[in-house]
C-alpha cells in the first residue's frame, strides 16, 4: 500500500496519498485499507519509510565526522531526489518512522562525539535537513530559474555570472554545483564553537 501511495505521489504530488485514490488505484473500497493502517498519517509514515530506507547513514557511524556527514547528505539528497513530490507530503505529519529515527541517532551519536551537546543536535540536524530537502526542491525545478537576459546593463555582474552557464551541463547546469559548495560550507562549520 505504502509503495502504491508513494508512486501516486510521485505522480500527483501529495495529494497522491489520499486514502480515496491509493483504494481506488489499488482497486478496494477506502475503508479496507484500515485494515493495514489506522490512519492516513500512519500511511504517510510508511511512505517516509520507504524513501528514509535510500539514506545510509552508515558513514555517520564508520567515518571521521566531516567524511561521514558529506557521505551522508549525498545519501539522502539521492534518496528524496526520486521522490521530490513527496517532501511537501512528509512535512505535515511527525517523523516517527524507526527506519529514519534510527539515522537520527546515528546523527546524533556523531555529533556528541564530534563535541556538540545534546540540545544542539536538533538544530544541527534541522540545518543540515533544510538543505539538503531544500536541494532537492532545488534540483526538481527548472534547471535555471533566473534569467537576465535583456537587463544585461542593469545587472553587468549578475549577467556575467549567468553567461558562465553556457559552459556547464544543460540539464543540471547549478542545482549540484550549488549542493556541493553549500555542503562544504555547512559541514566546514559543522564543529562546535570552542567554550
């Protein structure tokens, strides 16, 4: 049922997890699919599930902590970026799924070890969360969403910037460029401040 929804949302966005569209995709009345779960938010969580499963957070346990988190966020960049749709979706209920909870402590773990105490591994994670979702929402859309074109003398520095996008590759010409040099960025400050 979960794989159904997810698909469904792959397609329609998150409306694609109605209770009413997954029964009528999987040819059942809607009321028998609470059978298997007691409500749609339960049904949300076992769609988290299934693209949570993609990210390995492995490299947060067997790598020094700045290797582990890089590992790691590509890991979950490439998870959601199958499923973009499904971030909108997973935003509205809580994460509760113990396949994700278990990469939570992973995190955490790491990040205690790397010195962070325990009331800022939540923000921490919600930092590196925000961007690497924020990515993927990123890479989802038009490969270029700025244009300067015909405001060239207005905006020289800006259009310069712009022309350089003729060298890169046409179909992900900044979204992954931008991921790894933002990266970089988060996991070069991604110690705590010494006290």
């Amino acid at each position: 049922m979960a794989r159904t929804a997810l698909a469904l949302v792959d397609r329609h966005g998150p409306d694609g997890a109605s209770m009413r569209r997954v029964a009528a995709h999987l040819g059942v009345n809607p009321a028998s699919l609470y059978n298997h779960v007691p409500d749609r938010a339960a049904l949300v969580e076992d769609v988290r599930a299934l693209v949570s499963a993609r990210i390995d957070s492995r490299p947060l346990r067997t790598m020094a902590w700045e290797d582990g988190l890089v590992a790691w966020a590509r890991s979950y960049r490439a998870a959601f970026a199958r499923h973009h749709r499904a971030i909108p979706l997973l935003m509205t209920t809580r994460a509760s799924a113990p396949v994700l909870l278990a990469q939570y402590e992973d995190f955490a773990v790491a990040a205690e070890a790397a010195g962070w105490d325990s009331r800022d591994v939540l923000p921490l994670l919600t930092a590196f969360e925000s961007f690497v979702l924020g990515s993927v929402l990123d890479m989802s859309g038009p490969a270029v969403v700025f244009d300067p074109t015909g405001q060239e003398e207005e905006f020289p520095r800006f259009a310069a910037a712009y022309a350089t996008l003729a060298d890169e590759d046409r179909a992900d010409p900044v979204a992954t460029r931008a991921f790894e040099t933002g990266l970089r960025m988060l996991v070069a400050s991604a110690r705590p401040a010494p006290r």
